[in-house]
C-alpha cells in the first residue's frame, strides 16, 4: 500500500473496484490517465495536505474488476455516476489528468450536480483543428514515455513511477491498464465529437492545465476545452509536457491549490 494512503475494494453494481484515500478534509475525487494511479504519487500526497483525496482505479485498471457492459466512456460515465452516489461523494471537487480530465468533464457535461469544481490536466475528449492527437497505442510503452515529459530530469519521482526492471507483475498490470485503455479510447480516437457541443451545459467553475511541450495532446485543445466550457480558465506552463502533476509537482501544487480551495 502506498504510503499516506489507505486501501480497499469496494463494491460498485457488483463490481470491485480499487480505491486509495488519504489525507483529510473536504472530499477531493482524482481520476487518473492511462497509466492508470501510479500508487500515491507527490502530487497526490500534497493534495492530502489539504483535502481528503479519493483516487479510485478506473474499471479494468490496477486490478479493478470490469462489468462486462464496460466498453466505452459514455460506460465509464454511468459507472462513475454510480460510485459518486453510493459513496456520498456528489458535489465534490474533481481533478482529471488527460483520460481521467475527459471522463471529469463528460459527467459534468451529463450530470450538473456532480461536481461543484473541475480541475483538467491535459484532458483528451477533444480532437484538435489542427494536427493530431498521438496515436500511443502503435508505440512502445518506452516511447510513450519519452513523448509524456518535456524533460525526464525535471520527474522528481521518475525512477519510482517507471522502475528500470518492473516487476512480473507490474509488466502484466501495464498491459492490462493499456488493453483496457484501447477498449475505452479507440473509436474514435481519444475523442468524442458531441463532447464540445455538450460542455456548454457545464455550470461548474473549471480550470484548464496544459503543458506548453505536450507531445501527445495538442496544447490548442486546451484552448478549445477553454471556448466549450462557459467561464473556463486556461492556464499553461512552459517548459512541461503532458503530465505536470508529475513533471513540475509544485508549479502544479501553484496552479491547483488556489483554484481548488
């Protein structure tokens, strides 16, 4: 178990789903990517300075069970929905990193109520005018990784998250959590095209956090994230690809922490 944070299945609709929590406070949901958790990270136990975090491990993620209905995001919105209520959680802050930042933001756009602030990191969800999203299932995970960092060196927790040597047992649940991946992102591709015209209907005040260099999802989706949702901010740090949370933990800590609070 993670230090800072405490773990358990729970069951939702019959199906048993990893949940970490830790820290304490008012309640914080964090949907993770593609990655699935990677465990507590920094970002992760700084959150908990301030809040109570609930990071649940997506459907088919970490050795989350899938229902065998589970085969889409419109799925994984009905199931969050599920797990919102049954875990008294409606109402509560959010933050999203790119496949999680898509999933926030389609249960905000189909259930108001959800969510009372959205923080996006990198969100997928929308395809861009221009250039293409990254098609990171025809590469190596080594690859992916090289294109997720502006600049490696900058990762405080990299040799932590990405072990030279993984374990069986890791390698296993990487391919999984990238299986699972595929089966909820592929067609069409990282995006949803009634998602921009859906997101006129979200009311909660939401901050957009892109990295200036990010290599996998166009920084100008940002930008179209910002148009779709009434009263968004955009905020974009330099020098950071497509995960700040964990290439610049604390200039992430800078931007999430004001808004959030």
């Amino acid at each position: 178990m993670p230090a800072g944070a405490r773990e358990e299945l729970i069951n939702v609709g019959g199906t048993h789903l990893r949940l970490l929590t830790g820290g304490a406070g008012e309640p914080l949901l964090v949907l993770h990517g593609m990655e699935g958790s990677l465990g507590w990270p920094r970002y992760a136990q700084a959150l908990a300075e301030h809040f109570t975090v609930y990071l649940p491990s997506h459907p088919g993620f970490d050795g989350s069970e899938r229902p065998v209905w589970l085969n889409s995001i419109p799925d994984l919105v009905c199931f969050y929905t599920w797990f919102l209520e049954q875990q008294d959680l409606e109402g509560v802050r959010v933050v999203g990193f790119s496949l999680g930042g898509w999933l926030a933001a389609e249960i905000a756009a189909t259930t108001r109520h959800a969510f009372s602030k959205l923080l996006l990191v990198a969100p997928a969800g929308i395809k861009p005018r221009e250039g293409d999203i990254t098609d990171l299932f025809i590469l190596h995970p080594n690859r992916i990784r090289d294109l997720t960092f502006h600049s490696p060196q900058q990762v405080p927790e990299y040799d932590r998250l990405y072990p030279p040597e993984p374990t069986p047992e890791q390698r296993e649940q990487a391919v999984q959590n990238r299986e699972m991946a595929v089966r909820l992102t592929w067609k069409p591709y990282m995006h949803d095209p009634r998602l921009p015209h859906l997101l006129a209907r979200v009311t909660a005040p939401t901050r957009i956090v892109w990295g200036r260099q990010d290599k996998i999802i166009p920084v100008e989706c940002g930008a179209l994230y910002q148009q779709a949702i009434p009263g968004a901010e955009l905020v974009v740090l330099d020098q950071c690809g497509h995960a700040p949370h964990l290439e610049k933990p604390d200039e992430f800590m800078a931007v999430a922490w004001p808004f959030l609070s």
